[in-house]
C-alpha cells in the first residue's frame, strides 16, 4: 500500500505566480513565527513538508491530484498535520499517533519500546521518512520548538525560502534544483524511489 504522505511521480506543474504568491503570504500570515505542534508528528516526520499538508493550505491543484490519485474527495484529503483535528484517512488512522495517545507520550522516542517494530518498518518504506531516527532524537534532545526551528532550513528553498517536499526534487515555487537540504541529502534515493514505483 502506498503511503498518503508523500506523493511519489507527481510534481507540482505551476512554480510560481499570483495564486501561489498569495497564498504563501497567507500561510505566513497565518503561521506568525507561531511554533505549532501540529507540525511535529508523533513519529518524528516534519507536517509543513508533508505533500499532503501543502496541498490542503496552499495548493488546490495539487490536492485535487493527490485526492485522485488515492481515490478520496478533496475534503477527505485535506490534511492539517499530525495533531489536528483534520487529518488525511491515512494519518487518522496511523498506528504510531494511536499508540502515542494511549501511553500518553508527545512523541515516539518518549517510548520505553522506542524503536518499535512498527516505527522501524514505517521509517524504511519511503524517502521522506529516511531521518526519523535523527529527527526524534533531535526532539528528545532540544525539544519541539526549537526542532521546527531548525528542521525548517532542511526544507527550504535555498533562494526562495519556501517549504518544499521531499518528493519536490524542483522548488514548486522558483524552480531551484535540489528544491531543498534534504532533496540534496537524499536525490539518489528520492529519484531511485520514483522511478520504482
């Protein structure tokens, strides 16, 4: 089964322009410099990256694709990150954000089990998911705030700034290649990934 948090062979057809300039300062508007929790999956993987989450706030085309492509509505696609209250079928139904909630942790490395098996098969099966183990003891070890602090940069923009995917290998907004650090970090793979599928 192929996982709803990347969107493997799809890139985004519009880099740049009036609608995707407006919402970007939108989204920023909206976000404030607020470090939202929301952003930081239980599992360690970083929302604001998430294809799905940049669809849902910020591309409409690219939602009706990825909808498509999983056969959901749009409505059902739309996806806040991990700890919202509108999450993508996929994620509501994440083994990792259940277990969390019922042990009554904030995120996976908090665990006595932490790596359990299904985390450990989770983080192999998609690029996207390649730095779980340094991204949750990173979060162990700084904390959450000042994790999305610096996990931002890994998926940047180099010159425009915006957050890009994984599966991004071009910036969906100034067409800058590698998109971001970690697209550059992990091409080999990312692309090897694609061309599989």
């Amino acid at each position: 089964m192929r996982s709803a948090r990347g969107e493997p062979g799809v890139r985004n057809r519009w880099a740049s322009g009036p609608l995707l300039n407006s919402r970007i300062m939108q989204k920023e508007e909206n976000h404030s410099g607020e470090l939202d929790k929301k952003l930081a999956a239980v599992c360690g993987l970083y929302c604001e990256a998430c294809s799905w989450f940049i669809a849902t706030t910020e591309d409409p085309e690219r939602l009706k694709r990825l909808a498509a492509q999983l056969h959901f509505s749009e409505e059902e696609s739309k996806c806040y990150g991990c700890r919202s209250d509108k999450r993508l079928p996929y994620c509501e139904k994440c083994k990792m954000f259940a277990c969390a909630a019922e042990r009554g942790i904030d995120f996976c490395s908090e665990c006595e089990e932490y790596p359990c098996d299904d985390l450990k098969q989770f983080q192999s099966a998609m690029p996207h998911r390649i730095e779980l183990w340094v991204n949750l003891e990173r979060i162990k070890s700084i904390g959450y705030k000042q994790w999305l602090k610096e996990i931002r940069g890994n998926y940047a923009c180099p010159r425009c700034q915006i957050i890009n995917s994984t599966y991004d290998l071009k910036c969906r907004k100034c067409g800058e290649e590698p998109s971001c650090n970690y697209v550059a970090k992990h091409k080999q793979v990312i692309e090897q990934y694609l061309k599989n599928r």
